[in-house]
C-alpha cells in the first residue's frame, strides 16, 4: 500500500486524520507523515488499514486509481 492509496481510502471515508488516528489506534503524526511519504507504511499499520477499510473496498480504490492514472 502506498501513501495515494491510503489518504484517498481516509478521504473517501470522510475522516480526518485525527479521526483516522483514533479508529486505526496510531498518531495523528505518524499518519501525517505517511500521507506526505516520509515515512513509509509498516506492515502493522498496513493490517490496521486492512481491518479496518477491509479488503474489497481497498481493491476497489485501488483498481480505480490505477484506471485513472493511466488516463491522465
């Protein structure tokens, strides 16, 4: 998972980065620097992620960032 896919899967969720801090128990910080790629995404946090957004959705952003890129 990288840094696009995660901001976009807390955007589409509506959620702020302290909201998405509290559900996925990290700090806000460390969320921060995630989104901003100084930091990169640990396997935990990214199981976090999983659980929490769950898979089929996950696919489904990614699929459709993936279609989007290609047509820009």
């Amino acid at each position: 998972m990288d840094s696009k896919l995660f901001k976009t899967l807390r955007q589409l969720n509506q959620l702020t980065q302290l909201q998405a801090a509290d559900r996925l128990k990290v700090s806000r910080a460390l969320l921060a620097l995630v989104e901003t790629d100084k930091t990169p995404i640990s396997r935990a946090l990214e199981r976090k992620v999983n659980e929490e957004f769950g898979l089929e959705q996950i696919e489904h952003v990614k699929k459709t960032m993936d279609l989007l890129n290609r047509n820009l």
